[in-house]
C-alpha cells in the first residue's frame, strides 16, 4: 500500500502557556487546576470565535492554528485583555496568566495535528514573551504591522534550538516603558454564533451523513461573512446525539447566537426545519421548514445551505440593531455605532442617511480596524449622491470611494466591502457610462459568497443601470429569494422596476415600482421617481404623469433634468426618461 503523501499548508501558529504554572500548583493545587481549567476553556472559545482551531492541549499549555495572521494577532490581544482584567483583584502571586507566542509558517497537518519548525519557533517566542504578554516573530510582524494598531517593541533576532537561522522577535506593547500589550484602539465585540449538529430524525442512521453535511455547510457559509464569529465544528460538534439548554450552550461556547435544525426523510421526501435563537434569553428569532423531494441530495444541501444563510443574515442584522440601541450611549463601541448607523441607513430619508454617516465616521474615530463603518459610510454617501440629499455631491463621491477601498483593504475576503466599493465605483459609472470596474467588483463579492443577498442586489442594481436589464432582473430576484425580509427588498423592487423600464415592459415595471414605494415609503430618490413620471408618459397617461412630477417637485424642490444629468447621465435609460418627462415639462 502507497503511503499517503505528507499534507503542508500555511498558517499562523499560537503557542500558549502558563506562567509559572508549578510555583501556583505547589502554593495551592485545587484551585490553580480549576483556574487552569477555566482559562483554557476561554482561551478555547476566544480561539474558536476568530477562525482558529486547537491542535493540541499539553497540560498548561495550547497550541493553535489560524488561517488569519491577523485574526491570530488580534484574539491573542484581546484574551490577554480578558485575562488581566480578570486577575485585577487577585494577589500578585496568585494570578494565573499565560505567555503567547505566535509564527507564521508552512506546518505539517497529520490528522488534525499540525508539526513542523513553526511549530518549535512559536514554543520558542512564547518563552520570551512577559507574564501575561504576546511574543511574535519578524514574519508576523510584517503582516500586522499596517493592519493593527499595535506597538511593536524590537527584541532582535533569538536562537531556536535545531533551527539554523535566528529568529526576529518582537513584543507587542503600546507603551514600551510599562511592557503592557494592549491595543492602542478598542477592540469591537462582534456578534457570534454557533451551529448545532442538525438532528437527524428519520430513525435512519445511514441519514447521518446527510444532517451533518448540511450543518458543516451552513458553518462554512456562514464563516464567509466577515462581520460575525462562527464557532469551529469541532466545538459545536460536542453536542452531537444531545439536548441541551439553547442558554447553557451559548454560554460554554462564549457565543451569542444558536442555530440549531433537524432533517426528517421519509421515503422520498425530507423535511428540514432551522431555528435562530438568542443564546442570551432563549427566544426564537427565526424559524423555517422546507420540504423539498429528495432527487439530487448534494444539489439539495446546496440550496438548503444558501436559502438558510440568506434567511438568517436580515435576521442577525435586526438583532445587532435592536440590541446596539437599547445600550446606553456611554457604553457603546465601534460595532454598536455602526449598528445603530445602519437602524438610520434602514428608514432612508435623507435626515437618517446623514445621521447615519456621523454615526459611522464617530465608529472609525473609535476603531480604525473595524472594517463595516468604512463599508457602511461608503454605502451611505453613495445614497446621498443618489437622493441628492447634500450639495457637495462630488466631494461625497470620492469620499465613497476612498472609504470603499480602505474597507477592502483592511479585509480583503469582506463580501460587503468588494459590494460597497462596486457600489462607490457605480456613481462614477453613472456619469461617465464605464461600468466595467463597478461590474468586477459586484461579480467578486458574489463569488466570495454566493448566499449574500446583498452582494446580489448591488450586483443588479449596477446591471440595471447598464441597460442590462435580464441579467439584473436575474440578480435582484436571487436576493430576494434568498432574503425574502431583507432591509434591501425595497431597493431590489426598485431595480426590478428600472429593468423593465428599460425592457420596454412599462406596466410591469409600473407594478414593480408601487410594490417598492409600499415596502418602503422612504425610497424618494428624484431618479427613482422621474422614471416613475416618464413610464405614464409613455403608457399616455399623462395626468398622472403630472401628479407624479408634482409629487417628486414638492419632496425635492430643487430637482431638474440638468440635476439628474448630473448624477445619471450614463443610466441607460437616461434619454429616454428624459424625452419623457419634457412632455410634461419638468423643470429643466
């Protein structure tokens, strides 16, 4: 028999342990081995709640893998956080802190365990490091140094044994006098959560691998979106074959929110049922259940998988939103700023819209590495220009886009930032009529993740301004198939709506307009509803043309075809709108 080949991959290593771990066992052993068994269940849940995954636990010490340099850098920061202000009241001499080291390196993978020098350099860095410190290597460093705000204290290169070469070593501080490693900005708490093995209810063991799949699935989707933690599968994977209370699992996992599901079949038929839950009150937040016929099993966990992540994102976001407005505003941080931002962006009048910017500039002020207020604040100004809601419009254009960028660049997998900058990049296609830049960033965000209902609709709401017309009807139905209560269903009926316009199919796109104007009444963009004005033209009716114009002129006195070249002169309907909308004479 062939032996099987070795597995390498990159990844950033975490070694941690104890400081000082047998002076503490001799002073007083029940309680330091209880004190270790609690801090390793935090350091477990911090580890698993940024993307990473243990490897290997030898008695006071952990050792852990992270796709995320950056992520790596940034639990280590934050656990150490925890950890001193866990240990504020406690004696000095009794105080049970950890040293990490941390390298970036190709490693062996045998079965889940991880080997190799970046293993044995991470061990040697987190000998350096200070009780309660970070030791990482030249390699990380580099890798954070323009993505964190951190200090780096320069400790030259170190000798690892059995490796030739030094090693760099660098000690993360922010004040270099005190050693302390902290950041020199907050750390915003993203919301998490936690998929449960769905249960399999069909008395079919043999259905096993059907439930799971589904349930690895949704956690892989899920861990697309770059705005929420998702628990590792190994974790959540503990509770296999159990029922536990939705409360006491949120709180082992240090999570917020639960999904949990079950997969009945029965001949050849199956029911799927998934449920959303607050992991702090137990309250369901969400449920569905879908029957479908069991033909093409994978193309069916396919489907489940997008249909249930596009479901549940609408759902994540109302409740970050509900719970961002009912702290008091002395405790806010960046994340809850940019949530209650986006309660403002939500209603979409032109008061809420820049109230909405201040509230995402004053999240950027506070966190310069959180990447949705850059994204946010770009999505907003890109409103504005459309409304026309301020006068310095050019100056908010590139604004848009520069903010788009950084969001990108700060994380270059967000599917909201690649969306967002597609959106910045389409007011400048609106008026120079290139949409090829707007176009690949949109086709990018939908291929980091094909369950974004967002990325969908502003993929076709640039198509729809291209005169694409069935490529964006194709789009914006897909978001609102897989997010049927999205925030965002307005803004895709009003897509819809300018693609049939532009198809010819006037009544259809009439149709398509109410049904965006009752789902949100706030969607008074002049352009929306000068296409309004010029689809009763062209259907002859021409005095409800002249109620529409008069509608649009008193919500937007300063509207004119010369303000709506301005911003829309590369729409491809613009002529035609404008040809309308002269017969009954709107102010030019």
């Amino acid at each position: 028999m062939s032996e099987q080949p070795i597995q390498r991959k990159l990844a950033a290593v975490l070694y941690a342990d104890v400081a000082g771990y047998s002076r503490l066992t001799g002073a007083d052993e029940d309680a330091t081995h209880a004190a270790l068994r609690a801090g390793l269940a935090s350091l477990t849940r911090a580890i698993d709640g940024r993307g990473g995954r243990v490897n290997h636990y030898a008695g006071d010490a952990i050792l852990a893998e992270f796709g995320s340099v950056v992520a790596c850098v940034e639990m280590a920061i934050d656990i150490q956080r925890r950890f001193a202000e866990e240990n504020e009241d406690i004696p000095e001499d009794q105080r049970l802190l950890f040293r990490i080291g941390i390298h970036m390196a190709e490693v062996i993978d045998d079965g889940g365990e991880i080997y190799g020098d970046g293993v044995n350099i991470a061990a040697r860095l987190e000998s350096l490091a200070d009780v309660g410190g970070i030791c990482i290597s030249g390699v990380v460093a580099e890798q954070v140094r323009q993505r964190l705000d951190v200090g780096l204290e320069d400790m030259g290169d170190q000798q690892v044994k059995n490796i030739v070469q030094p090693v760099r070593a660098y000690k993360v501080v922010a004040d270099t006098s005190s050693g302390q490693p902290v950041m020199a900005v907050a750390v915003s708490e993203l919301p998490s959560i936690a998929v449960l093995p769905f249960d399999n209810l069909s008395g079919d063991p043999e259905q096993e691998y059907f439930s799971d799949g589904m349930t690895e699935d949704i956690i892989t989707a899920l861990s697309r979106l770059k705005w929420i933690f998702v628990t590792a599968r190994n974790s959540t994977f503990s509770y296999k074959g159990q029922s536990p209370d939705i409360r006491d699992v949120a709180k082992d996992l240090g999570v917020r929110y639960v999904l949990e599901g079950s997969v009945r079949k029965a001949g050849n038929k199956v029911r799927i049922t998934a449920q959303l839950i607050d992991g702090s009150s137990g309250n369901h937040l969400w449920a569905e259940r879908y029957d479908r016929d069991l033909e093409d099993i994978f193309a069916l966990q396919d489907e489940i998988t997008e249909t249930v992540v596009g479901a549940i994102q609408p759902e994540l976001t109302d409740a970050e939103i509900k719970r961002a407005r009912a702290k008091p505003p002395e405790s806010l941080d960046a994340w809850d700023l940019y949530q209650r931002g986006m309660y403002h962006y939500y209603i979409h009048s032109g008061d809420d819209m820049l109230e909405a910017a201040r509230l995402f500039r004053q999240a950027i002020a506070l966190d310069p590495n959180l990447v949705a207020p850059y994204s946010g604040l770009a999505q907003v100004l890109f409103i504005v220009n459309m409304g026309q809601y301020a006068e310095n419009r050019t100056e908010l254009r590139a604004e848009a886009l520069e903010m788009a960028r950084k969001a990108v660049a700060l994380d270059r997998d967000d599917v909201n930032a690649h969306a967002n900058l597609g959106r910045a990049l389409l007011s400048v296609a609106q008026i120079d009529g290139n949409f090829d830049a707007a176009f690949a960033a949109n086709e990018h965000a939908t291929h980091l993740n094909p369950s974004s209902a967002y990325a969908h609709y502003t993929f076709g709401r640039a198509l729809e301004v291209a005169g694409r017309s069935e490529d964006a009807i194709e789009h914006l139905q897909t978001a609102m198939r897989l997010s049927p209560r999205d925030q965002y269903a307005g803004q895709a009926m009003a897509g819809i709506a300018g693609a049939y316009f532009d198809l010819g199919e006037f009544e259809v796109s009439l149709e398509w307009a109410v049904k965006a104007e009752r789902s949100n009444p706030n969607l008074t963009w002049p352009g929306l509803y000068l296409t309004r004005v010029a689809t009763y033209v062209l259907l002859e009716r021409l005095e409800d043309a002249r109620m529409e114009r008069d509608a649009l002129l008193a919500r937007h006195p300063q509207a004119s075809l010369a303000a709506y070249h301005s911003d829309c002169s590369g729409f491809a309907r613009c002529g035609t709108v404008t040809d309308a909308v002269r017969k009954v004479d709107f102010p030019e």
